[in-house]
C-alpha cells in the first residue's frame, strides 16, 4: 500500500465510523464521489480516514485550498503528484505542457485513488479534470470534498450531517483541554453550544482552540 500526502492524524476522528463507511460503499459502484457540507463540518478530516482505509494499492491526496484559478486545478495536481519531474519535457522540475498526460502517467494503470480536498472554490477546473482522468484511467477512482457538488454524471455525493450532540461535547472537551490542561467545563454549558442548530458556533468554539488538530474544512 501506498499513500502520497495523506496525514497521520493526532488524534482520533470522533462519530465518523458511519459516515467513513457510507463513503467506501459509494467508492465501490462509483467512480466519483463528493463529500460535500458546510466548512468546518469535518470533510477533510473524513477524507483522510478514508484515503488511508482505501481498497486501492496507491492514493495520492492533493489539497485544492490555494488554488483560487479554474485553469490552474490541472497544474496544481500535476505538481503535487510530481508529473514531469524526470520525464521527457521537464522543465526545470516543474511539470510538462499537459498536466493531464503527466497526471496520467503517474497515476498508472493500476488501482488509484485520487482525492481532491476543498474543491469549492475552483468547482469548474475540479470538475473539468476529475472527467478527463476518468475517461483515460478505467481503474481510477476519485474522492473529492467540496461545499457543492462537482456536478457530473459519473458522481455520487454524499452530504456529511453535522456530529450527534454527546460526539460534538466529547471533541469540543477535548479540544479545551488540549489547549488548556485543566480547564474545567460545565457540562450543560458545553451542552448548549453543541446543541442543534447551533453547529456554526459549536465549530467556531472548537476551531478557537489552540494548539488542538482541527477536523478540517
């Protein structure tokens, strides 16, 4: 097994067990499958977990955060998966004049899983590519987070829900106490900040917390 840029997380992904299953079902009868759901929901965090369960032999994980251009989604890839590098019509280490071939080429023939992080914001270019690669790699199978759906036919999305409220106040406790050993938290005060409806400001007071891994956008 081979993972390229997937994380070792620090500490345990919380009331996910479900949700990371429901993706590998669908990764098994589709060829794309988005994650999709509000920022800080949990999404990047998922797809780790998933990347490194993957039935595949080889996944590669690229973050699309940076990337703020629709025709630059194909360029980034390249270069995080290192096509080019060492190949005919290289240029100074970065990849060749189609990112597409390059990406192709070190994705192989073989069992691959592709995922693609925080495609939000480049919908178009993420959509664009992920359809190129699948009409040229029959064993292919790509993951990709995004607050919307990348809308193609070969794609299943699935929504994250939002955490049970005991799973919410187990990581937002842990978090407080990561950033401050000691701390004491009133149960029902913690309760009410995680309650339904309240999710935004739950995750906002999670992702406060210094020093403590976040779940991801």
């Amino acid at each position: 097994m081979v993972r390229h840029g997937v994380p070792h997380e620090p500490n345990p992904l919380l009331g996910r067990e479900e949700d990371i299953a429901a993706v590998e079902h669908l990764l098994r009868s589709f060829r794309a499958v988005t994650v999709v759901g509000s920022g800080g929901l949990g999404k990047t965090r998922l797809a780790h977990a998933v990347s490194r369960r993957a039935e595949q032999r080889v996944v590669h994980f690229v973050p699309l955060v940076g990337v703020t251009a629709d025709e630059d989604v194909a360029a980034e890839v390249a270069s995080a998966l290192g096509a080019g590098e060492g190949r005919h019509g290289a240029v100074s280490g970065h990849a060749s004049a189609d990112p597409v071939s390059g990406i192709l080429g070190v994705l192989g023939s073989g069992p691959t899983l592709l995922a693609l992080d925080n495609c939000e914001h480049v919908i178009r270019g993420a959509a664009g590519l992920v359809q190129a690669l699948l009409s040229a790699s029959k064993d292919l199978r790509v993951l990709a987070t995004s607050r919307a759906p990348l809308g193609l036919t070969s794609e299943a999305v699935y929504a994250l829900p939002e955490l049970g409220l005991d799973t919410s106040v187990e990581l937002l406790t842990q978090r407080a106490r990561a950033a401050r050993p000691g701390v004491q938290l009133p149960p029902d005060a913690v309760g009410g900040l995680c309650r339904p409806g309240t999710g935004d400001r739950c995750r906002g007071h999670v992702q406060a917390q210094p020093g403590a891994a976040g779940r991801g956008a």
